[in-house]
C-alpha cells in the first residue's frame, strides 16, 4: 500500500544503500550494495518499525547501529525482547548516544523463549537467526498472520524455518538469501476498521480478504447484533440499527487486536448499553478518548480499561489525532455524529491507511481532505 509509513521504511532503505522503485503498488528493491549499517535517529524516530532493520543487518553484515525507535506517541514500547534475543544469538550490545549498537563476528543459533508473544521481536530475532550459523528454536512466537507470511517469504528465499504457524519456530541457519517475488497478504487492521465503521453507516463489502484472520472480530460484531455474510476472500456487515454493547479485552493473535482497539471503543459509544474494553498489550493506549468524548461520548477510564456508556447521540467537534489507530476511531466517530466535524494531524492516518477518505466517499461518506 502507498503509505507514509511505506515511504519512510523506503527512505531508510535507500539511506542504507539500497534501490527501489514503487509503482502503483508494485515495488521492487534491490539490496545488494547497502553500504550503510546505521539507521538514522532522524527517520527512526517516525516510525517504530524502522528498528526492524537490525535484525537483518545484524544478520548479513554482523554489526548494526539503529537509533532507538518512536512512532506513536502512546506508552513506552521498550525493545527488551529484540536485543536480549540478539544478545542469545551472541551479539554485544551497546547503548550509545540514543543509538543501539549491536555486533557480532558471527551469529550462534540459540534457545529464545519470550515470555510474552513479540510481534516486532519475533520478526527481528527470525530475520537475523536465519543467517546465524546452527539452528535457533524460538518459543512462545507470535503467530499473527504477517509473522507466518514472513517465515513463508523467508523459506521461499532460502531459509529453513519449520513450525511456521505455531508458536515454536526452529531456524536452521543458511549462508545467504535470494530475492523472491512477494504478495502481501491483505491488511487485517484496514478490514476490521470498515467492518467497524459499516455496523454503525451502512451496508459494506469488503473484497480481497482473509475472513479467518478476523474470526474474534467477526464473532464480536455478531455478539453485537450484526448481520454479516462471510465467504472465502469478502466479507460484507449490514448496518446494525441496534447496536448491543459487547465487552472485548485484547490479546495477542488469535484475540482480539490491540490496534482495533479505538475502533471498537467509538463502536460501543453508539451501542445500547454499557461495556467494558481493556486493553492488556498497552495499557495507555487510550489517547483516543478524550478526543472522542468531544464528540459526545461518555467514556471514563481506569487503569487499562475504557467504560462506555451507551448509547450518545454523537455531535460534530474539532477533534485531534494522536496516533494511526486513534485516527481511525476518530474518523469513525465523526461519521457517525450529527454535524461537521474537524480531524487535525491526520498524517497519523496516512501513516496506516491509504486514501481512506477516497474509500469512505465511495461508500456515501461526506468526508474531505483539507490542506492548512
């Protein structure tokens, strides 16, 4: 997707040495002369994912220097399960002048065990552990969909990577990789940000879709009263004039995702009832709320857990953007609410959807993107 999150990660890239091209959904990259091994303060403090870079650096060239990470603007996300894993593998790691510096002569395959499921964690370790030498067992894996596309990518460029799918992935090292053609798999988050906002606006299809990676959304918005047809690669939700609120607790995949979270909580603040969303990946990741509450919803929160009471009529305000997801669950609310309302620093939303409001348009929405 043509993202600004996909523009950066390319700006990093070409910082490192490498070519691409992007066009109109085609991109093609070409990494054989990286020069570089530091990832720059500057582009890493944007976007989180830039840290995934040490795991194949550290990997091919056995040194890395990547500033340590930023993104969203929510709770500390510290990357404790990325270097104690490198540190497995054999790499020294050092903290210099907000910069992580790991080095090794050559990576050792290792026991790793995490005690809690690391999406960004497991996909560094793997991406590194594929060119150690020996084999590395990593226990306690995430199993979202984008790790198992990404052990089924690795394998097809050459890595030996068995148990893909389930929470044990043992790596057995290779010299090196060849380039592959690859086909993202569609994104979960967008999907389940529509199906969301088409229970509350009308009747939606969603098309070139993976159903089973949305089964706990799938059952919540049915626990919720909606009418939803689901078959192989499309789903389509009918609007639900009679929202029921439905508690949800978030957890690593299969559960319900943290980054539907805000969506979920503008949901429920049209819903006829109260519910409760607690949110056990980040506990602070409730930026979205006051924001909301502008709009007319009664929300109050303690600890990691939202209280809704519904239902409230929403109405139009000014409201602000604090992050991709927030974005979204504003956006959300806002269509839903009598009136006009204004969505300020919506570059987070273009950090994770791409020409979302062309999308909403389509679908009726009197929704504009303004400049200023």
């Amino acid at each position: 997707p043509d993202l600004k999150d996909t523009r950066t990660f390319l700006n990093l890239l070409e910082i490192l040495g490498a070519k691409s091209t992007y066009n109109n959904g085609d991109l093609l990259v070409d990494s054989s002369n990286i020069n570089s091994i530091e990832a720059p303060y500057d582009l890493v403090k944007t976007m989180r994912a830039s840290f995934y870079v040490m795991g194949p650096l550290l990997g091919r060239f056995g040194e890395a220097r990547v500033s340590l990470p930023g993104g969203c603007a929510w709770g500390p996300r510290p990357v404790d399960y990325h270097l104690k894993g490198f540190e497995k593998l054999g790499a020294e790691i050092i903290l210099e002048k907000g910069y992580i510096i790991a080095r090794a002569k050559k990576l050792k395959g290792a026991q790793i065990h995490f005690d809690i499921p690391s999406v960004g964690a497991t996909a560094n370790i793997l991406m590194a552990s594929v060119l150690a030498e020996g084999k590395t067992q990593i226990t306690n894996a995430a199993i979202e969909p984008h790790i198992v596309q990404l052990c089924k990518v690795l394998n097809e460029m050459g890595a030996h990577i068995e148990g893909v799918g389930s929470n044990i992935l043992i790596v057995n090292g290779v010299e090196k990789l060849s380039p592959m053609k690859v086909e993202t798999i569609p994104d979960m988050i967008e999907a389940g940000t529509f199906l969301m906002a088409g229970a509350t606006l009308g009747n939606i299809t969603l098309k070139k879709v993976d159903p089973t990676h949305l089964n706990i959304v799938i059952r919540k918005l049915e626990q919720a009263g909606c009418e939803l047809v689901v078959n192989d690669n499309s789903i389509t939700v009918n609007k639900c004039d009679k929202l029921q609120p439905v508690d949800m607790t978030t957890d690593v995949h299969p559960g319900f995702p943290t980054d539907l979270q805000a969506q979920w909580v503008a949901l429920m603040s049209v819903a006829n009832g109260s519910s409760h969303v607690t949110d056990t990946i980040y506990h602070d990741r409730f930026a979205h709320v006051p924001e909301l509450t502008r709009l007319g919803a009664d929300i109050s929160l303690n600890k990691n857990m939202a209280l809704i009471r519904g239902p409230k009529k929403l109405k139009g305000a000014q409201v602000m953007s604090t992050d991709i997801r927030a974005s979204a669950s504003l956006l959300i609310g806002a269509l839903i609410a009598e009136g006009e309302s204004e969505i300020s620093r919506i570059y987070h939303i273009d950090r994770g959807y791409e020409k979302i409001e062309e999308k909403f348009k389509l679908l009726g929405a009197d929704i504009r993107r303004e400049n200023g």
